[in-house]
C-alpha cells in the first residue's frame, strides 16, 4: 500500500480525521470518516463542524476560479486526503446525481445529502435531480471548466457537492470488534478488491456489481479511493449506492467467518498443479448458487496477492484466444454476471 513518509502539515480542527495518503491510495491504518455537513451560522457563512468553508449565505453566483470555495471543491476532487477529512465529494455532470437521487429516493433512511448544487450559468436545472434539497449557486464556464477537470465542459451543466454516504466504512486496523452485519445488509454476494489502483477499473467493477445485485464491495489495502472522480464518473454513482467497506485481512477473515462465506478469486488458467484453477462454467456457478460468496479480483499488474492466492479457491474464465488474461474490468463483468445472486 503507498502511504505518504510526510505528514501533512496543515492543522485540521480536532473532530476532522486526516488521511497521510496519496491520491490513489488507502492507507493501511484507518478510522472511520465522519460525513459532516454545511450549515449556515450566524455571519451568514457556510460551515462545516468546526471549519469555515468561505461561501457567505449571499453569494448566489460565481464567476472567478481564485473564489476561496472554487479552490475548496478543487482540492476535494483532487485529493482524497481532504475529501475525507472533510467527509464531502465533487459529484460531476447530471447522469451520476440523477443515479444517486433516484436510488435515494428508493431509500426510507437517506444516506446521501447534497449539501450544495453548482450550475452553468444560464443553464436549466435537469427535472430529474431537481428533488434534491440543496443550494444552488451559479458558476461561470471558467469554473466549471476547472471543477470538471474535463477537456470539453459541453455536456457538463451541473456540479454536485455531496456528503460521503453513510454507507461507507473506513476501518481500523486495531478496530477488534468486526460489526459485519453493520457493514453489509446483504451479505450473499460481496465483491472483493485486492489492489485495483486504476479508478476507471474500479468504479466499473463497481457499477457492473450494482447492476448483477451484489451485496456490496470491500476494498482491501492498495485500491483507489472509490469517491475519486475518475472513479464516481465509471461508476455513475454507485459508489453512492452500494455499501463499501475498506478494511484490512482481519476483517475480511471476520466478514467471512460471520457469514459462512465462500472465498472465490479470478486467476488465468494454469498449469501450476501447486493449486488447481477451475474453469468458469454454468454447472461451477449453480454449485454456488446457495452459498454466500465472496468473489476476489486482483491488481491490474501484479494480479491476486500471495494471501488471496492461498486462502481462495481460485476460477479462471475459458477463452478460445490465446490470450493469457483479460481486464480485470471486463473479467470481473463476466464473474459477477455468472454469479450473481438467483433470487
């Protein structure tokens, strides 16, 4: 897992936890992140728990990217550090916030608030997020162009400032007690990640596990931060619906444990007789069809850990091609479509 030597060096308030991380990773040494939300106090500022963020209660548009805010929603899309320190998310374009307002709306307890909405000047609201709750304030093209980090804004209208949803865990390598049923309400199917580093790859997984019903996804150390834009842009949204969890072996070994759970990983066929590796068939996938499953996928480079490798029943995707392995995107689609829960 990559982890900053630094720490950094800012001051945060005492109730904000700071990740010493990079970009792309999560570190191995984790808390749970609090979702704290905006609230206007007196002066007629918007603040967060303990830290002012500088948009008073009047502005209703902004036009320059040096904006104090502008640079705060910046630095939430770039660095997962203060995204999680300040429990928010830069949600980009109207398809991911339409996806996550109409599942919340699905929902009797939200998990999900959108603290504030960002809009082109001049341009209409999308119907279909206008249920949302939130500030509207109105950006120039400049701004938008900036906070997008797209090329070609054309197809970009709206911004969604979001809290991280409240079924996300981020746990504690120390943390004894496991809490698994607090984790997954569904624990049938979960997919686990062990090391995707690229968020285009890993927020597909994501989607396509949302799209087969799967339980949820845990994340073990070395994958990206799920809430990276590149990320939430490949998943349209899911990672606001389906439960993640980003944890450690033990708490995968006490996931497994609670629930009784299969452990299955992706491996390219072999002959290696150290282990055997079974093909993917209908016949394979209906002899689990009643059992709870966790499906493992590993790094786009370096492929399943030692630890996977050993403590899972490994299954590889026949393949007519002399192709040695495919993208652990498009091989996890087909896994977690031949897997996917029956019922």
């Amino acid at each position: 897992m990559l982890c900053m030597n630094t720490a950094l060096l800012t001051t945060y308030p005492s109730k904000l936890r700071v990740w010493n991380s990079s970009e792309l990773s999560i570190p191995e040494r984790r808390t749970h992140f609090h979702n704290n939300s905006y609230s206007e106090n007196n002066h007629g500022e918007v603040s967060l728990v303990g830290s002012k963020i500088p948009l008073p209660a009047h502005v209703k548009s902004i036009t320059s990217t040096s904006n104090p805010f502008v640079k705060h929603c910046l630095k939430l899309r770039l660095s997962s550090s203060y995204r999680h320190t300040y429990g928010s998310v830069l949600v980009v374009g109207a398809t991911p916030i339409r996806e996550i307002y109409k599942f919340q709306e699905s929902l009797h307890e939200k998990t999900v608030k959108m603290d504030c909405l960002l809009v082109l000047d001049k341009a209409e609201i999308p119907d279909e997020i206008g249920g949302f709750s939130a500030r509207i304030v109105r950006v120039s093209n400049a701004v938008m162009k900036k906070l997008s980090g797209l090329q070609s804004t054309e197809s970009i209208q709206v911004i969604g400032l979001m809290s991280i949803p409240t079924s996300f865990f981020n746990l504690d390598d120390q943390q004894q007690e496991a809490g698994c049923e607090r984790w997954f309400p569904v624990a049938h199917r979960i997919l686990v990640l062990d090391g995707i580093q690229d968020p285009g790859n890993l927020g597909t997984l994501v989607r396509s596990a949302m799209a087969f019903k799967w339980g949820g996804i845990f994340l073990l150390p070395g994958c990206c931060d799920p809430f990276n834009d590149k990320a939430i842009r490949a998943s349209r949204g899911a990672s606001f619906q389906l439960p993640i969890v980003c944890g450690s072996w033990f708490h995968l070994e006490n996931l497994i444990s609670e629930f009784q759970a299969k452990m299955l990983a992706a491996h390219p066929d072999s002959h290696d007789k150290r282990k055997p590796v079974f093909q993917l068939s209908q016949k394979l996938a209906d002899s689990y069809s009643n059992l709870p499953l966790c499906l493992v996928l590993g790094s786009e480079g370096g492929g399943l850990s030692e630890k996977s490798r050993h403590e899972c029943e490994l299954v590889s995707i026949p393949m007519a091609g002399q192709f040695e392995s495919l993208n652990v995107s498009v091989a996890g689609g087909i896994l977690l479509y031949m897997l996917q829960p029956r019922n």
